[in-house]
C-alpha cells in the first residue's frame, strides 16, 4: 500500500506525508512545475504546467490497494477504476456509490459558471478538517475504514 498526493492546491500534504511516515509507507507527492512540493520522507514527481497532467501521472502510478488523496472528482473516478481507495482533503472516500453523483455536481456546477452564473466558493478551513482528514487516512492504513 502506498499513498499518492494529488498536491496541486491540496492543504493536507503535510499531514499525509507526516502518517505515511509514522506508518512506514511509502508516499509519492504529484504536482506541476507551477507548485514544486518537496517534503521530507516523500517521492516528489513534478509533472509539466498543463491541464490534467499531475492527475493523469498519478493515475498512471496509483494501483489497486493504494490510497489517493485529491480534491478531484474526475482524477476520484479514474483511481477508483484501479481498485485505489480515494479520499478528499476532508477525509471523507469516494466510492462507486458516491462518485456519479459527485461528477455530476461537477458537470452543473460547470455549466452555471460557463453561463456567466456564480457558484458558491470553499469556506476557509478549520483546524477539525485537519483532524478529520488525519483520522480518515489513520483508519485506511489500519485497515478499519467503513
């Protein structure tokens, strides 16, 4: 098992990287050449500045019984598709049962904004999203995720 970091505007790469650590687990951290992320105790792969290009190579690493950490509905789906367990930046997984109906929150979302309309931003992150995340990706590894 390995953890994979989608980090292009991810907050909790030093948290990830930090359990992987306590963990003994090998952590590979994906990002462009517009957030070079370097931290101790990860692989860091640096991909080049465009549209999907850290998501397609993560994809392309991850592998069945791996856990990915994105924000990404889309680069969610494609790692589910390898058997991966996938989870956000708050510590909540996506599954078969959640990800259409996260894509397609995506794709409504995408076309208000594309018809000139506003969708509601992320609020500013808590201290509590950090300790949910944490205890998510601890019960991963541990094997006691529900």
């Amino acid at each position: 098992m390995k953890i994979f970091i989608d980090a292009d505007g991810c907050p909790v790469v030093d948290i990830a990287v930090r359990t992987a650590r306590k963990y003994g687990m090998e952590c590979t951290i994906i990002c462009d050449t517009a957030h070079s992320i370097q931290r101790e105790g990860a692989v860091t792969v640096i991909v080049d500045k465009g549209a999907d290009s850290a998501d397609f190579r993560l994809v392309n690493l991850v592998g069945e019984g791996d856990i990915a950490v994105t924000q990404d509905y889309g680069l969610a789906a494609m790692c589910l598709s390898k058997k991966a367990t996938v989870i956000n930046q708050d510590g909540r997984r996506y599954s078969e049962d959640n990800i259409s109906g996260l894509l397609e929150f995506r794709a409504v979302s995408a076309k208000i904004r594309r018809s000139g309309g506003r969708t509601k931003g992320m609020p500013k992150r808590t201290a509590q999203q950090d300790k949910d995340f944490e205890a998510a990706l601890v019960n991963l590894i541990n094997g006691t995720a529900e």
